[in-house]
C-alpha cells in the first residue's frame, strides 16, 4: 500500500478508500484515444481489476493521441499492448482482456464481471448498446465524446439514474460517427481525465458525480456547460427488448471504417459497369444478378460486408447469403455514395 | 433577447458558439422552428436545454428575457 | 506527416499547423506527475524539440499519478526515463534533458533556447523563478498548480500579458509548499491536459490562451471558476533584479523534503543534549559551538543542507561555512519545528 | 447577500466552498476584515477576486447584493 500514499493522506482516501480502489472492477470499452488516457491512471491508482475489450489493432495514426503505444507495436492488438504497459505501471493489477468487439451477444456477460462500466468508444450505436446492457445488469456507465474541440462527460445509469436515453432520445440519430472528423490528443486526454474522476468519485463515493448532468468543455476557449436532465425513457430496456434489439438476425449495418477494422471481406454486389469504383483492402465483385450461382466461391464462416449502390440491393443480397448459412454478414447503409463520404484517411486506403 | 447556444456539429452550421435572438413571445418550439428555417438544422438530431435543463423540443415553454437555450447534438468521437 | 492525419485533418492545424508543431521548441520544468501527463501529448502531437529539466529520481510512491515511469524505473532519473519513453512513443522528437534542478544560475541559459516555458513543478519559489526568468527571456510562462482536489492553470507573460506577480503579488508568501498534500492522480492529470491544450494553442496561434484568466477546476464537483486580472506588476523585473533575487550569495532556504529528494548532506548545529532528534537520510551533526574547529572535516565541494532548533543558528553555521568557500550550502527555515510539521511521508525516511 | 467563494487550503479553513453574507455597506476590505475575524485567515496570502476580476485586498469599493468574492491562495502542487 505505501506506493499509494500520496492519495491514501488525502482524508478523501485514506486506507478504507485505496481498499475500495483496490476491490474495484473496472470495465473499459474502447483502447482508443479515451482508453489510453484513462487505463494508465486507473491502474497507478491502484484499481486492481480491470476489464479491457477492443478488437483493433494499432495503427500509426493512432499514435498522435493513443499514448499508450509505442512505434514498435503498430499492427499488434491494442489489448494485448495495453495490457503489457499497464503491468509495466503497476504489476498488481489484474488486467482481463477481451480482444473482440462489444456487441449484443457478448455484453450483459462481460459487464456482469464489472462494478463500473467506461464508454471509451467512438460510435453512437455502440453507446446506445452499451447504455442498456448497462440498464439490464444495474452498472452505472461514465459517458466520454469528443467532436473536434469539444467534449461530452456524463454518468449515467448512477444508482437507478438518468441514461444515455434520457439525454438523447432518438437512436436512429443519423449521426455521421463513420465519417473522419478530425481530433487533437490532448482533447481526448482531458476528457478522458474527466472520465476517470468521475469512476474514482464513485468508487470512493465521494464529491459530487456527474448523474443527470452532461458536461460540455470546449478546449478552445475553455468554456464549460452543464445540463441538467431527469430521467425520462420512453422505452422499456429489458431483456426482452434488448433480444430484439442487438441478437435477431435482423440485418446488421456497419460503416466502412468500422468494416475495414474489423477485417471484413468486401462484396461489392453492383453490375459490373457500375461506377464509381471502390478500393478497399479486401474486397471482391460479385453483381447481385448472379450472386446465387457464384455462392458456392465464398466462406461461409468468414466475415463480410456487402454493398451496393445506395443500400437497398445490398440487403437482398444479405438475405440471400443468410438462407445459404452465412452468419456474420454486415450491409453498408447507404451504399456506395455514404462509403465515399466516410472513408476514414486513417486508414489510409486510398 | 435570449442567448442561443450551439455545441459540436451545429456550431459548425451556424458558425458562432453563441448569439443573441429576440424571444419575445415565442416558445421552445417555435424558437427552434426559426433556427431551423435560419440554419437549417433541420436533418441533425439535437437535444435541447432551456437555461441549463433539457426540454422537450416540442416544448411550449414561452421565453423571456435572458433565457439561455442550447443545442446540444450528440457526439461520436473518442 | 501521415501518422498525423487526424490532426492535420482538423481546419485549425492543417499541414501548416502541423508545421508550427514541428517546429516549435518547449520547455518542460519538472518531470513530475504534471510532466508525466503533459510530455506524452506533447511528444505525440508531434512537437519535435521538447527539453525536461528536473534533477530527481523516480521513487515507488511517484508510480501512483506519474504514468510515464515503470516499477523497473524505480531509482533511476526522471529525465533519462521520460526521455526513454517519449522516443519510444515518438521518434521523430528531439529530447534535451537537463538533469539538475533549475536554479537563478541555469534558467536564463536554458529559457533562451526555447518557445515556451511548462511550471510542472510543485514549489512556489520556484514558479517565481520561473516567472522572472520568462519575463527576461520574454517566453509565454504555462502555469498548472494543485491542491487536494482542485487545480489553478493560466498562462502568463504572453504577448506582453499579466505575470504569476500580478495575480500573487507577495513572493514571500508563507506557503506550505513542502507540505505533504495527498494528491489523486486524475486530478494531477487533468490539470496537466489543460496546460497541454494551451500550449497546443498557443503554438497553432488558436482559441483564446488562458492570459490574464486563471482557471480554478474542483475535480469533486466540477466546478470551473474563471477570474481574470490585469498586468500590475509593482516591480521591475530586469536583470539586476534577477541577479540579486536568485543569483547573489544570500542564503537559500531549502524545505526538508526538497534536501531530501536533491540528495543534501545534513548538519544538525544543534548541541548533542537537544531534542527532538531528527532521523535524515545522510546527516551529521557538529554543533554550531565547535564547527569552527571541525569544519576540516567536511567537503566544500559537497551539498548541503542546515539545521538547528528554530533556523536562526544554522544561518550563522551557514555564513561561516560560506566563508569558507563552501559553495552549495542552504537553510532548513524555521529548523526542527518546521522539519516536524513537513517531513514528507513520500521519502518514507521514518 | 454576497456570495463568498473560497478555494484550496482556503476552503478547508472556512470548512465550505462558499457561503452567502449580508453585505450591505461594506467595502471589499471590510468584508476581508469580517472574514479574518471568522475564520482567522490572516496568515494566509490569498488573492481576492469580485466578480471574477481580480481586486486589490485593500480595496474600498463598495459590495452590492449578488456580488460574488472569492479567495483565492496560490497553489504548490504538482
């Protein structure tokens, strides 16, 4: 404990409180910008049980903000490489990590193992799933966004409070969180700051946590604004509700960075003549015309993301490849014309 | 005169973070309605604060003097 | 430039903005738990010529908030650590490390060849120093200080603009400076973002830098205060000034925790029968009523630090060690009381 | 009634981060005054701020209600 006691002398602490740090289970979702500036602080302070879930792997790029990550660990997985620096910081620390995606069928077990649940993310519908398998498991989640110069900080779920529902209502929100807007690293580490106060204000259960209040900081003129909101969902979030919302088959969409992340095989299913032409990494053409004859080419048990012209080929094509037992097929809404939108320069495709 | 703020993406459309309009008589909705046909804001989903406390967009609250009302989009970054 | 696209993607940096980073030359005083959370967001961003001064070694109770140290760190120098780090990170950067302690005798030397200048410190004396050093080099002075749970940032000295004098006029304040004040890491970090960001500003020629504001955030609350002031300096700060302030052979007072950690010898002046005893790290005592005849004894070239009950007769054992060239000789002010009172638990020298 | 807003080691003395007080009549410097004799403050160097700017600690402007003060000492940490 004496590594410990520049915080344990604060009468805020004191030894019950690193014993409440050491206890707690934290799960970050998300080893990005927000991840890496949030996990190094968690584990100095002595939080002893940390989740990690990510299927990314680093890229150069992501080395402007994500300082966790040395040169050297471009191409590993970014679990695996935050695991080894936070053992570096504080060999104490049991780091769990799960070196895929959230998703509806993986969430409600995973926060179950969890006393605090961190959105360490960059994607709305991520939010919304994370929010209610938050409500379903009882976690309280510690919300973090950034666009450009500004940032969002909000606890939500906090012992039966407001959610991520009760601020922004609809989530169909056509929000363009595919599309590259540009970032400084010091933005996402201030917020991410912001984040991990308000986890070690509720494991020590001091100071006032930021339920039912969204902070708004604005890192070019330093400004910040505070919302207050009640709870006041529309929706039942139970069980039953979340089945259907994140494990039917219903077709799943997925935006192209997102499928180039993920290592998704492309089908471009427009006829031949169909322009513009697409470069992704991984990707054939196989026109929805004569799809059913080429099926038998294809993996049934590989990962794709098919698109058309402007989304709505693309899902007949889907349904297809979903009769011949294909699992893990994502359409690219809005085709084509949203891929050329938000192709992220990170990436580097072009 | 009420003080509109704008956060994220919206502030990008009106290119200002802040800006004086005249309220008299209006409520939340039409205050909204009149962004909306200014800036055309129309597509972005936003939610929206009347002096610090989220309100229904279909409000019928009418404003006064001094109010401060925010637009405030969600935000995907991180 | 690539690895930079998400910034460089941003209106506000662009490739000339990115240019200026790459250009610009920052100074970073302390490698402490601000330096630790400034230097990695600094060095990612792509500021190539960063320097750190600070003369201190990495101890186990630093690991708890400064996240750029490992336990295999432990003993070795910060600077040479940070610096380990930092190129890991980022190669590209230009590291100049200072491995001493800024004093009147190296600050100028050393602000001039830089842009802008980082208080990651955690004295008062010396921020005064650093104040008027900016002031006579004319370098933009990015101030960030802590107690407890709340933090102050400002920049001062910028364009001309209010100083560190014009919002604390009285460089004599009796401040607990040594004290140990128990400190969470996320506090110490988010102050750190906040001077990260206004440095990051001020290079990009950005938002409005924090001159003539100082901000006040109290992490348990979230409460921002914003104060602003006006330049009213009531001295002149030239050179003369700087010289007799910080350069004369006047007696320089030292806090027991800052002997410690700079490695001094201590000499206890007291007579043997006097209590209480105080255990130091490296410590001799020669009561001040024989030092005359025992002063052969000790090394001129040595640093160290003097004591007795109250500091009144270790100023007279000081000025006769001067006269006998000892070089490098301070005062423990206000002697064993306020030794009692300071003793920081983060030496573990009990 | 004036708002006091006290920071840092301030804080911890006067045991709260503000207070309201009856303030009419008083100068900036009386109302220190007040507060010294409250809390006994007079060892710490603290810079005072009136609504938000900055003030000379013997200042003789005169407080309003809804006036903010606050105490700010300097900060050491790091």
């Amino acid at each position: 404990m004496e590594r410990y006691n520049r915080q344990i002398q604060l009468p805020q602490v004191g030894k019950t409180g690193q014993q409440k740090l050491k206890d707690a289970k934290i799960l970050v979702v998300g080893a990005g910008g927000l991840g890496c500036a949030i996990l190094p602080y968690l584990a100095a302070s002595g939080i002893e049980n940390i989740g990690i879930i990510d299927g990314d792997t680093i890229e150069e790029t992501n080395l402007q903000r994500q300082i966790l990550y040395t040169e050297k660990a471009i191409k590993q997985q970014k679990v695996v490489v935050a695991k080894q620096q936070l053992k570096a910081l504080n060999s104490n620390v049991n780091i769990e990590i799960y070196n895929y995606y959230l998703s509806g069928k993986n969430a409600l077990e995973i926060f179950k193992n969890y006393d605090i649940i961190i959105d360490a993310t960059d994607s709305i519908q991520t939010r919304y799933l994370i929010n209610d398998a938050c409500i379903i498991t009882n976690k309280p989640f510690v919300y973090g966004s950034i666009y450009r110069f500004e940032g969002q900080v909000s606890v939500f779920n906090y012992k039966n409070g407001p959610t991520y529902r009760c601020l922004f209502k609809n989530d169909k929100a056509k929000v363009t969180n595919c599309e590259t807007v540009g970032v400084l690293g010091t933005t996402v580490g201030l917020i991410g700051m912001l984040q991990a106060n308000e986890v070690i204000k509720m494991i020590l259960e001091i100071g006032d946590v930021l339920s039912g209040k969204l902070l708004v900081y604005n890192t070019l003129n330093n400004a910040q604004n505070g919302i207050n909101f009640k709870k006041s969902e529309t929706k039942i979030i139970d069980e039953a509700f979340f089945n259907s919302e994140y494990k039917t088959h219903k077709i799943e969409a997925v935006c192209v960075n997102e499928a180039i992340s993920q290592n998704l095989i492309f089908i471009d299913v427009r006829e031949l003549h169909e322009t513009p032409k697409i470069t992704v990494p991984n990707g054939v053409q196989i026109p929805l015309s004569i799809l059913e004859t080429k099926i038998k080419n294809l993996n049934k048990n590989e990962n794709y993301a098919v698109y058309c012209q402007s989304g709505k080929r693309s899902i007949e094509a889907i349904k297809l490849l979903k009769n011949h037992q294909f699992q893990n097929v994502k359409n690219i809404e809005g085709g084509v014309i949203s891929m050329q939108q938000n192709i992220n320069n990170e990436k580097s495709i072009y | 005169m009420a003080v509109i703020k704008y956060f994220g993406a919206i502030a990008e459309v009106t290119n200002c973070n802040e800006e004086q309009i005249e309220v008299s008589d209006l409520k939340v909705s039409d205050c909204l309605e009149l962004l909306n046909e200014k800036y055309n804001l129309n597509t972005i989903d936003v939610s929206v604060a009347l002096n610090q406390n989220l309100v229904d967009r279909e409000s019928t609250i009418k404003l006064s003097d001094n109010d401060e009302i925010a637009l405030l989009p969600p935000f995907a970054g991180g």
